[in-house]
C-alpha cells in the first residue's frame, strides 16, 4: 500500500473526529445505507445527516453509490482510506450501547427493503419465526391481523395468504415503501400505516389501525420503547386473540443496571405486566441474530378459554 500524505491523514482525522460522523462511519462500514435509514439510527434529521455525510465524502472516506431510486453511502473504493477507517473503528467498543442501538436501528428499517428487492428464498431468521408462529396458536391468522413494524415481511406474506384483512405499521416511510413493494412482488395486499410515534405508537396511528385484531405481530424497533409497544398491542387485541412479538436481546438488556435482569426473564415480565399470558417463550439465532421471540394470549381470555375447558370435563363427567 502506499504511504498516504499527512494532509490526507490530517483531513481524515478532521472529517471523523466528531460524534455522529463516527458513529456513520462505523453503520456504513458494515453496509451501505440510506440517508433515511441512517438519519434514524442516528434519530437525527435527514439534512443534519446529510450535511455530515457530505464532510465525510469530501474528505474521501465515504462514496456515494445510486441503486435505482435510492443513493447508498458506504466506505471509499480507496484502500488507503478504507484501511483508515478499519484501523479508526477497531479501537472502537463495538459493545457501547449507542452503537448496539444505531446497529439495530439500521436493520430494523434496511432489511424490509432488502427481502423487498431481492429475489430468492426467505431468509434462515424469518424461515425460524416463521416456524415459530405456525407451531401453535395459527388459527388466529385467519380473522384480521394487524403487524407492528415489518423486520421480516415473509412472515406477513404468510399471514396474508389466511388472513380476512391485514394491516401493517411501519416505523418509516421507506419501511412503509420496502413493505407495498414486497406485497405486490408476492401477490397479496395489506393497508399500511407509517407511525407518527417514535418510541411507541401514537394515539393517532392507533385510531387510524383500528381494531379489534385476532392475530398481532410485534416486531420491537431500537429506540422503541418496549413496556409502551406491548401495551399497544394488548389493546389492539380481541379478548381471544393472539400476540407474537419478536425482540432482539439487545433491545431488552439494560446498561447500568445494578441488579440485572435476563431478557427472557424481562420479556415474561414485560409480558405478564402488560395483562398477558406467556405461551411459549423461546431464544432463536439465525443470521448471526439473537431474537427472543414469545407468542401471548390476554389474560382474560386465557382463564375464559380454561373455564370453558373445565365445564366441558365437568358436563361430560
């Protein structure tokens, strides 16, 4: 490799030496991404963004690739820079807690588009949820169901196939695009909402869903806040229905916390709090991905469906 110029070094270390210019270098050294997935990773504006991206291009760090309607940025074609950055992010704590979240934030919203573009068959992640959901309790994907955000759309395109209607909430405006693409790619149809609320669902996109639903799939965002969401989604619910929600164990781990809590023992929790009956509760890893995911029922209408049970054993005696 040739040695680079201390001017260049100097302008490379300028261009990344600020917080959310680092914290972009080190989303785009993984993938090449959107200004719209990036600006809500960073949970900054999409001009702000813009703005630093520009700076870290300019300094020769960054390229900016067009694929169809969309312009990706991701590292320079340049070795020199590209082993700058890799050299920059190594001494970098790949475990900090923003990172995690803007990671994960990135994902939520860049892999929808991703299975919505590519051909091919799902995904060994969503072949597991999907697995997950048809193991029990699939009846419910026969009246209306609703999907609170769109990780891995299969899962919809299954719903669909049985569903009377299906409604998804995607957590962003490509995400609302990624989903409408993948439904006509696959032939089925679905009304889609984009969420006016950031942590949670806002009263607005809630009365604008609807409800009641027989069948909800939860599929938490970073940054979300996971004790509102599941509330949500329990009050979408009929008293019969069903809740699956698919949570990465980052988005349940708590950084400085003196007492700490496991994820699937916080996601029961979070479960039983929220007026629901845990089911099935099971850890998947797939993709080099940690789901935990759980499948619920509200509380009041599993002790229904007990006592009808019980009344059938006591007739029949």
């Amino acid at each position: 490799m040739n040695a680079t110029s201390p001017a260049r070094v100097v302008a490379w270390l300028k261009a990344s030496g600020e917080p959310s210019r680092l914290r972009l270098l080190s989303l785009c050294a993984e993938a090449a991404l959107a200004v719209s997935d990036l600006a809500q990773a960073l949970r900054q504006s999409e001009p702000r963004v813009s703005r630093h991206l520009k700076i870290l291009c300019q300094a020769g760090l960054l390229t900016r690739v067009r694929e169809g309607q969309w312009v990706r940025y991701g590292l320079a074609d340049d070795p020199s820079a590209r082993s700058f950055v890799r050299g920059l992010l190594a001494h970098v704590d790949r475990r900090d807690p923003q990172l995690t979240r803007d990671r994960n934030a990135a994902r939520s919203v860049a892999i929808p588009e991703t299975q919505a573009t590519l051909p091919g068959s799902p995904s060994r992640l969503a072949r597991a949820l999907g697995a997950f959901v048809e193991a029990g309790g699939s009846e419910a994907l026969r009246g209306r169901v609703i999907a609170i955000g769109a990780a891995h759309p299969e899962l919809l395109a299954n719903a669909a196939v049985t569903a009377r209607d299906c409604t998804v909430i995607a957590h962003s405006r490509r995400s609302a695009q990624a989903v409408r693409a993948f439904a006509e790619q696959r032939g089925f149809s679905c009304r889609v909402l984009i969420s006016s609320g950031a942590a949670a669902l806002s009263d607005a996109t809630l009365a604008q869903a609807g409800g009641p639903f027989e069948a909800a799939l939860l599929h938490h965002h970073p940054g979300g806040d996971s004790v509102r969401l599941i509330e949500q989604a329990r009050a979408l619910l009929a008293p019969h229905g069903r809740l699956w929600i698919f949570q990465t164990y980052e988005s349940l781990e708590r950084a400085g916390e003196r007492v700490v809590e496991h994820p699937l023992a916080r996601l029961r929790r979070l479960l039983t709090e929220a007026g629901l009956v845990c089911e099935r509760l099971s850890p998947i890893e797939a993709d080099g991905e940690h789901v935990l995911a759980a499948a619920a029922r509200p509380a009041s209408g599993a002790a229904h469906g007990a006592h009808s049970a019980h009344s059938a054993q006591q007739g029949g005696a």
